[in-house]
C-alpha cells in the first residue's frame, strides 16, 4: 500500500513538472521549439535627439530577454525578432511655482517596437511603450541624474515589452 502511494505521489509530481515546463520563473511562455531571438538596433527618430540613447536602448533590451530566459542571442534569422525606433525624448514641466518656474520636470522616453515570432505569426504585434522620471524643477538633467533617470526609464520599458510579447501580461 505504501509502495502505491508512493508511486501516486512521483507520478503526479513529474506530470505536473512536465506541465509546466514551457513556463519559466519570470512568466515567460516560450515554446520549446524556440530557440533564439534577435534585437535589431533601434533607432532614434525622436526630435530631440540624446546622443547614444538608441545603443543604449537596444543593449538593454538585448541584456533583459538574455537574463529573463535562456534563449541565445543572434544577429539574423532569430526565431524572435524586436525592432523599431525611439519616437519620443521630452523634457516637460509637470508642475509650475509661484513665480511660473518648473517645480518638477519630466522626462518621457517612448518606443515603438515590432515583434515576430517566426514560430508563430499570430503572436506578431506592433506597439508603442511609453514611460517618464520626473526630477526636480531647479536640477539640470545631466551627469548621474541623467544616467539614473535613462536606466529607470529603460528599466520598465524593457520590462513592459517583455511582459507584453513573451508574458502575454
């Protein structure tokens, strides 16, 4: 009796691993057949132009999908594909002193990215990501501030287009 339940319990453990093995940690759902993807450079189109923000861009999204799955880098024929442009780079004031002076600043950074799943055309999309750090009103955006404000900004920007093409969130 004991050798039964035993073997009950091993049966249903493997099955439910094997259940859910094309899910990983991070929520990604990625078919076993899918091997690698591909980030092509995007590019600058927005107005006001940051020098280097594109590179910058494209590596950190790059580094994200390596870090959150286990699927190889590739120049071409990725079997995921991620391309578009930097369509927006704008600095606003969000809120205004007494003596009409910015007390707050924001920068807003947004992304028009196109994905292929060559695995899976339904699966293709075309969408803009958008997403702002606001800083103080009497602070140049430069230096570390600048540096800082980039990476939060890249942070939940990548993040958003990973949910959206391989977490279906």
């Amino acid at each position: 009796m004991k050798k039964i339940v035993l073997y009950s319990i091993l049966i249903i453990s493997t099955l439910t691993l094997i259940g859910c093995g094309a899910y990983s940690f991070t929520g990604a759902s990625i078919s076993s057949d899918t091997k690698t993807f591909q980030v092509n450079y995007f590019r600058n189109d927005a107005i006001l132009v940051e020098p280097g923000l594109d590179r910058q861009f494209t590596l950190a999204l790059q580094d994200l999908l390596l870090n959150q799955t286990n699927l190889e880098l590739v120049t071409s024929n990725g079997d995921l594909v991620y391309e578009g442009e930097i369509i927006e780079y704008r600095i606003s004031p969000t809120t205004a002193t007494a003596n009409n002076t910015a007390a707050q600043n924001k920068l807003t950074i947004t992304v028009n990215v196109r994905f292929y799943n060559r695995k899976n055309d339904e699966e293709d999309m075309e969408q803009r990501f958008s997403f702002f750090y606001d800083y103080s009103g009497d602070a140049n955006l430069v230096g570390t501030q600048k540096v800082v404000a980039i990476e939060t900004i890249f942070e939940r920007l990548t993040q958003d287009i990973f949910n959206a093409t391989l977490a279906k969130w």
